[in-house]
C-alpha cells in the first residue's frame, strides 16, 4: 500500500505472508503538517524509505513488489518487522538506520 491512511498522512505498507504468519512493514509518515501552508507536504525520509525498499528487493516500481520475495529480520513472535531483504543478495533495508541518517538533514 502506497498512500493516505485514515487520518490524511502519506505513507507506505509492505504486507508480508510467510508459513502461518503475517505482518506488516512500514506505516511510517512519510509527509508533515506545514502550518505556513496550511497542508501536508512530502518530506526525505519518506522518498527514500519508498527508494530504499525497491533498490533492496530489485522491484523498479511499487506496483510490482506484489508477489515479490523477501527476506525479514523481525523482533520474534509479536514484534515487528526490523526490515527486509533481498532473498538471495545480501542486501537489507532498514528505516531505522534511515532515520538515523536523516537526523544529519
């Protein structure tokens, strides 16, 4: 899911299914609230959460992450999804570390 939530925030979901478990990966705000302009505007994190998930799984557009396989590195039994990887390239993503990152922007 790429998108608004209930409450108007821009964000993404990857919704991931594995042998008799589910979860989600993302509901992060990808967007704040501008009060000098009185609406919501896009902000990095959220263009390089989005960038960050494709170039890890090799998927060019979201509409194709649908069916793709991944690899996850959770919390255990409850917790959540820490972040994805490529299923044969050792390759992960982690918002986390990203907003880590951020916090130098």
């Amino acid at each position: 899911m790429l998108g608004m939530e209930d409450h108007g925030i821009f964000t993404a979901f990857l919704y991931v299914e594995g042998d008799n478990w589910a979860c989600g990966f993302g509901g992060y705000g990808m967007d704040a609230y501008a009060k000098h302009l009185n609406k919501r505007i896009g902000h990095r994190f959220g263009i390089d959460f989005i960038k960050g998930v494709l170039e890890t799984l090799d998927v060019l557009t979201w509409e194709k992450l649908s069916g793709t396989f991944l690899r996850v590195e959770t919390e255990g039994l409850g917790g959540k999804i820490k972040r994805v990887g490529h299923p044969i390239k050792e390759k992960w993503f982690d918002p986390d570390e990203l907003a880590e990152q951020m916090k130098d922007f």
